[in-house]
C-alpha cells in the first residue's frame, strides 16, 4: 500500500504557480525571481474555476500548483514540472 504525503514549502520554487485566497475570494499568483510575486488573477468567486485556472497555468508552463496552508506555508497540490 502506498501512502501519500503532502508536500509543504515555505515558498512555492520561482515560476511555480499558487492559489491564495484574498478575502471572500480566490486569486492566481505565479512567483517570480527575488520572492515577488505576480497577481494572474484575483476576484474569482468560486474557488473550483479558480483551481481549474491555477491547473490549466501551471500545466501549460510545466510548473508546479501550489495553494497556501496557513500563514507563510504552501502545499502542493499537482506536479507538472520533470524531475531532474
């Protein structure tokens, strides 16, 4: 039987892309080099359309998806970036 466990960061890798929450809201960011991040999107309502944005961005640029888990933690929730 194989057990998964969750990944958790301090800091998504830079490129990767996360989803956080913004008040009544959900928000797509992608980090960027020095710890910045970019907003992608924010205001999404619905947190199922913006996890749909979050996979379908980071899919496409072979990063991995994060979302936040609590303050200055991260889990990763789907890895599409190749293994060295």
């Amino acid at each position: 039987m194989l057990i998964r466990r969750d990944i958790f960061a301090a800091h998504p890798p830079r490129g990767d892309y996360f989803l956080s929450p913004t008040g009544l809201t959900w928000g797509v960011r992608r980090t960027n080099d020095h710890g910045s991040v970019m907003s992608i999107s924010a205001g999404e309502g619905n947190k199922k359309t913006a996890l749909a944005t979050l996979l379908s961005l980071a899919e496409g640029a072979q990063a991995d998806a994060w979302e936040t888990a609590g303050t200055g933690a991260f889990r990763l929730i789907k890895r599409y970036r190749s293994s060295p």
